[in-house]
C-alpha cells in the first residue's frame, strides 16, 4: 500500500508540474526533444569517410576472431565490447602478444609502462569519440536494439572517428546497420562465417535426473538462489563439484569460477551459470542443459525469447583445434537439452527458428538536450521528473528509440532527495553502476552522492555504510555470506567508477582497490572451500592443510638461506680483520671475484 501511495502522490504532483511549467513552455520544449536527426550529434565523424566492416554468424564462428586479428595489425585502434570481462580479456591477449594496450573500462584504467598503447580495449560506454583511430571493433552489435543500453552501441557506431570500423555480431543486425550505414554515408561490408563446430539438440531431456549429468554440463538457470541450490544438490547427487557464474558476481570471480570448470584435471566437473555465459567467458562445455526458460525482469516472469535461448545453447562445444580435441571430430561436437521434457520443444522450435531481424537502434539525449529541458523548471522540480518529462515529448526519427533507461530512472529517483548535486553532478551520477534492486547499495549510492553535494567527505573508510565488517567474518560457503561479499564489492566498484569522475572527492582509490581484492579473495574461498557434499569438504579441508604445510616448508626454507647469509658475512668479516691486522688489503676493496655476492644473497632471502 505504501508504494502505491507514494505513486499516486508522484502523479499527482507530476500533473501539477506539468501544468505549471510544461505545458506553458511546451512548443520551445518540444524543439530542445527533437531526437529525429542522432547521426547529425556526431559532426566530426560525419566529416570522415568511413568504411564499416559488418561480421555475422553464430555463436562460436569466428567472427569477433577475424576482426581482432585487423585491430592487431592496425597503427592505432580500440576495441568495445558489453562487458568489462571482455574488455579485459581483449587486453591480457593483446598485452600477451606484446601489443601496447591500455584498458579503459567505466571503474579501472590500465596503461602500459613506459609506451604509449596502440590499442585502446573498453567497454562500450567508455569509447573515446574525440580521438581519430585507423580501425574500431565494436562487439555484440545486435545489443545496438536493447531496450537499455542500447544508447551506447548506437553512439559507438554513429560517433566514432574510426577510418574502419569492425561490427560484429548476429545476423538480424544486417538489415538495421544496412540503413544506418546508408543515413551517415558509409561505406558498408558484409561478411558472413558460419559456426566452426556443429551444434545438435538432443532428443531427450534429463527427465529431472541429476544422475545423468555428464563432466562438461552446464545447467542454466536464472536466479542467484536457484543457481546456489542446485550447485548444492549437484555436488550431493553426484560428488563432484560445481563451479557458478551468474551476472552479479565480479568479472575476476567469473574468470575464476570458468577456468576451474575448463581444466580437465580436476573435480569441477559441472558449471551452473545464469544467461551471463552468453558472452564474454571461453568455456569447454560439451552440453547446455536449461533448467528453466522462464527468467525474472523488471517487468516479471518472462520466458526466453528465440535469441536468447540461441545465444546461451550456443556455448556448447565451442570451437578448438584438432590436437586439442584429440582429434576426435565428435568432441566439438555441441548439445542442447532441458532438465524437464516439458522445455525441450520451444528450445528445438527456437534453434531452428530465425529471430526477426532489428528495426531501431536505442539512443537517450544528449547531455547539452538535458541541461536545455531542465532550465525550464525550478530546481525543486525532481530530477526524474524532468528526465521522464523529456521522454514522454520526445520525437525520434523510426529508424531509432529512445531507451528505457529503467535503471538510471530508479537512480535518479533515489538521488533525488539529495540537495545541493548540480544537473552536471545528476547527469553523471545518472549514469553510475548502482544497483537499485538493493535496499543496502541503494543506501551506499545515497551516501557517495552526499559527499558530492558537499564537495568533500569522500575518504573510503569515512563512509559508515560500507560493509567492511563482512571482511572480518570467518569465511563460509552460506549464500547469505556471499551475497554481503557482492554488496561490499558493487560499493568498491562504484566507488571507483566515481573517483575517475570525482577525483576530488573520492580520493583513495589504491585503498578501494585493495579492498576490492581482499573481497574477491574471500569470494573464492567461499566457492571453492565450501560444499553441500560432506566428502568434497574433506578433501577441500584436505587441500588446504596441504597447502599450508607447503607455505610453512617454503617459509621455513627462506629463514635457513637468510641464516645461512647472515653466518657468511660474520665468517669473511673475521677474515678480513685478520688479514688487515696483518697487513692485508684494506676490507673496503673488494676482489672482483667476491663482489656482490653477500648482497646477492640477502636481497634473494629479503
């Protein structure tokens, strides 16, 4: 009743704001929401005449593959991608080919030492559009047509200052990028690839039968409870263990969580994932099975669409060489099915199935369109209102939408109350990573932003709300626990992601970073020390005491060199005091035989 109450009591005054000061104003208002020419926002790229590089296919065809190997052969070049996973994963492989790379993602820079980056890898909010670049990859570009972030797919391709500009992504995007290559005036390339491995559904499901998992399954599900207990019932039935990926955890946990399911040595037999291993995570899994296809959004219960269910099922059997496969042309061979029978004929139905192609591409206002609305009213009005008042005006060109933004608005609204934030500071503010589905981070969100409005008070430990105090908690496999390590780690990330826009404020940045690897350190003991299974927790009791005697071995061995150091230098002092009282050499002269040596072998044992 209560949210009820306060929406009727938003609409309310949202009238009253409206007649005040819209409706009055309304022609000159109209003329700021003009969103029907986008393309005409980006007047130095429209200057260049660019060629874009269209590359379509399936999940596990190549294509992202062939553009990377372009950006590599470039002067200079970046790379966008949907997530900071694989922005920093198109960074350690360009870094490992001794490329100068830098990475730029919304809350962590990385530059090369002493070199200046030929290759710029961010994520696709962060591409730089007033920089000239020979060659620009921008990845997933059917994510130019999502309802939410859509806006920044669109930006990259329009406003990019690339001579080459790299699309990769599905087919359905054909269509769209054909018409917007043709309203800028580029040139435009297709080139198809077709899947490297083939891709079968299964005629049978599991039947609900956890004891026809095979090593190499991955089971999808939806939800964080839902995926934490069926680890938990995988590793009962069947004693092997489960690595998890799901959208929440940190890009670092995930990499983790996937390279311990990739090796094949081990008793990560089985991955349970939520659809975040659609993109950005190299993973050996010969079958997906879907647990469910109906997943929770803001919106409620949806069930799959058809490029969803493409996207996830096409993890299975990714692509590797013949001497990686043993060979055995079946092994790459991958498989899709359900847990339930129930499922299996809308997932054989959606793989043969052609998504509908792409009809608009998302945008929201510039910045300069939001600052010309928000003069209009009184700084009393909120913020939000002014934001959902310039949607609601808006006129966009058919070719383009303007996206929901559901998340910035659930923000924006609990900013609101803060005085003294600028429409600079809003805006901004609008666009930062706060999770709004949490009463706890939406608490954080509330306190960073007061530092901002008072200028000051942004020093990480003078911020009572950060839950610091989970770090102090003994270490437990329990998803409560967990779920406080995600909340602290989500407030260190937006506490960077501020200090790069609030230097002056948010002031300790190494200290958050420290903090952010201390909870990413305790999120792997967690996962990895902890099971459902009471054998599996012995033998990961097991390997900790084994890992302990190591360290105590490597320790004890460090202060027997240091011991054996510190007794050489008493023994040569001696010696050349008794060679010097006997008329020696003088003990500052060193022969060039022995110099260094006692240097050496402290600065080893240090």
């Amino acid at each position: 009743m209560t949210g009820l109450k306060e929406e009727l009591e938003y609409i309310f005054r949202a009238d009253q704001f409206t007649a005040q000061y819209s409706l009055p104003n309304l022609e000159q208002q109209k003329k700021v929401a003009d969103m029907r020419y986008p393309a005409e926002w980006y007047p130095q790229a429209r200057s260049m005449q660019r060629t874009i590089h269209l590359h379509v296919g399936p999940t596990n065809s190549g294509k992202t593959y062939h553009a990377l190997k372009r950006l590599e052969n470039s002067e200079r070049g970046f790379y966008a991608g949907p997530l900071r996973l694989l922005a920093q994963e198109v960074f350690q492989r360009f870094r490992g080919t001794g490329v100068p790379c830098s990475l730029v993602t919304g809350d962590e820079v990385h530059l090369p030492e002493g070199q200046v980056p030929r290759i710029v890898s961010n994520t696709v909010e962060m591409v730089n559009l007033g920089q000239p670049f020979e060659v620009g990859v921008i990845d997933e570009i059917q994510m130019i047509a999502d309802p939410n972030r859509g806006w920044a797919w669109t930006r990259a391709v329009l406003g990019s200052r690339a001579t080459e500009l790299h699309l990769c992504g599905e087919p359905r995007a054909v269509p769209l990028i054909r018409e917007i290559a043709a309203l800028t005036g580029d040139k435009l390339e297709v080139h198809n690839y077709q899947r490297l491995s083939p891709l079968e559904v299964m005629d049978d499901s599991l039947g609900g039968s956890m004891k026809k998992l095979q090593k190499g399954d991955c089971v999808v599900s939806f939800s964080r409870v839902g995926i934490h207990a069926l680890k938990s019932d995988i590793e009962k039935t069947t004693g092997r263990r489960a690595a998890i990926v799901y959208g929440s955890l940190p890009a670092e946990i995930r990499t983790q969580q996937a390279s311990l399911f990739n090796e094949p040595d081990n008793d990560y037999d089985f991955l349970v994932a939520s659809d975040a291993i659609g993109m950005g995570l190299n993973l050996s899994v010969k079958r997906i099975i879907f647990e469910t296809l109906v997943k929770r959004t803001w919106g409620g219960l949806v069930r799959l669409g058809v490029p969803e269910i493409r996207q996830i099922a096409g993890r299975a059997g990714r692509y590797r060489t013949a001497s990686q496969s043993n060979a055995d042309p079946e092994a790459n061979t991958g498989l899709v099915t359900s847990f339930e029978s129930v499922d299996l004929p809308y997932i054989k139905n959606a793989m043969v199935e052609e998504p509908p192609p792409l009809t608009a591409a998302g945008i929201i206002p510039p910045d300069g369109a939001f600052h010309k609305f928000a003069a209009y009213f009184p700084p009393d009005v909120p913020f939000h209102y002014v934001l959902k008042r310039l949607m609601e005006i808006a006129t966009v060109n058919p070719l383009f939408f303007l996206c929901e933004g559901s998340n910035q608005l659930q923000g924006t609204m609990l900013l609101d109350p803060v005085q003294g934030l600028s429409v600079d500071d809003r805006l901004t503010l609008m666009a930062a990573p706060i999770n709004t589905m949490n009463i706890q981070s939406c608490n954080i969100a509330e306190s960073f932003a007061k530092c901002v409005a008072r200028n000051t008070g942004g020093r990480f430990l003078d911020i009572d709300s950060l839950p610091l105090q989970v770090l102090e908690e003994v270490v437990s496999g329990k998803k409560e626990y967990l779920q406080q390590l995600e909340t602290l780690h989500k407030a260190v990330i937006l506490y960077l992601w501020l200090s790069y826009r609030f230097g002056g404020i948010f002031t300790d940045r190494a200290l958050a970073t420290h903090v952010k690897e201390l909870a990413e350190e305790r999120m792997v003991r967690a996962l990895t020390e902890f099971s459902a299974n009471k054998q599996l927790r012995k033998d990961a009791s097991r390997r900790r005491q084994i890992a302990l005697q190591k360290q105590v071995v490597e320790h004890e061995k460090l202060l027997a060199e240091a011991d054996m150091a510190s007794r050489t230098l008493e023994s040569q002092d001696k010696g050349e005091s008794g060679s010097q009282g006997e008329g020696g050499q003088d003990p500052t002269v060193v022969s060039a035989a022995d110099e260094g040596k006692p240097r050496l072998e402290a600065d080893a044992t240090a």
